[in-house]
C-alpha cells in the first residue's frame, strides 16, 4: 500500500481533494467506513510457506547439511516476517463523497481521529457559507485507478506496489 499525502481544503463553497473539486452544493452526504484488513490470509501464506520450506529443506539437505539447515533458517525468519507484518496490517478509514450523482472515495487513512474530523468539517462546510479550512491527510492507496466517465476514460491504470 503506497502512501502520500493529500491536501484537502474548503473555499469559497468548493471541496477540493488535491486535484479533484466538488462544489458543495452538490454534496449530498459524506460517510465514513472501515476497511478491515483479511487477517486470516497471511496466516494461510505463512501455513503454505512452512510446508514448501520444508519440502525445500528435504531437498537440500541431500545436496549439503549445513546448505540446508541455513535455507531453513533464513526462510522460516523471511516467513515469520511476512506473518508479523501481515497480522499487524493497520484497519484503514475511507471517506466516501457523495454526490448528487455519484459516489467517490475522497481518503482512505490509517488514521481514524483524522478521518473522522475531516467528515466532520467538511459537513460543517456544508451547513455554514462562510466556513473554510485546509488540512493535510496521509492518504493509503489501495487496488487500481479506475476512470471510466465519458470520452475521456482511460479504463485501468495499474500502478506499482511498495
């Protein structure tokens, strides 16, 4: 999941998301979700990884001992990593803006407090003309760009992992 950070602001009736402007007017809501992350699949990757470990170490062993008891080693550490860093996957926080035609997912972060008061001045923003603020977001990217409106659509954009 790559991270950068957004600069989210309101003024003069406009929600602007970096490069992406919504009038207020045309917000009909905004909500907040969260995305859990799947902490059962890094377990099962851990699981498989143990047994092609040591069916790798069974074949080692035949060419060398010592070669062997370091593959064992060295892929049972790499394996315990990717199970920590798996299971200590953060919960992510989306906001979705919604439109009078659509809905768009303006952040996703790690940081729920954040998240949480950005719906909350943004909604503010919409009761209250003479309302404005600015606010820096770390935002999580997660899965592919997607941009199918009118002739202008670009279909899918696959970006490269971190």
């Amino acid at each position: 999941m790559a991270g950068n950070t957004v600069n989210v602001s309101v003024s003069n009736r406009v929600l602007r998301v970096d490069n992406d402007s919504y009038p207020l007017r045309n917000i009909t809501r905004t909500q907040l979700r969260e995305i859990q992350p799947n902490r059962f699949k890094p377990v099962k990757s851990f699981l498989g990884g143990i047994v092609a470990l040591l069916i790798i170490f069974l074949i080692t062993t035949n060419i060398s001992d010592s070669f062997g008891g370091w593959v064992l080693i060295i892929g049972f550490i790499l394996l315990m990593i990717g199970l920590v860093k798996g299971l200590r996957a953060p919960v992510l926080h989306q906001l979705i803006i919604e439109t009078s035609s659509s809905s768009d997912t303006a952040v996703v972060s790690s940081d729920g407090a954040q998240v949480h008061q950005l719906s909350g001045l943004i909604n503010n923003a919409i009761e209250n003309p003479q309302a404005e603020f600015q606010i820096e977001v770390k935002n999580v990217h997660i899965g592919d760009k997607i941009t199918q409106y009118g002739a202008g659509s670009t279909g899918k954009i696959a970006t490269e992992r971190e």
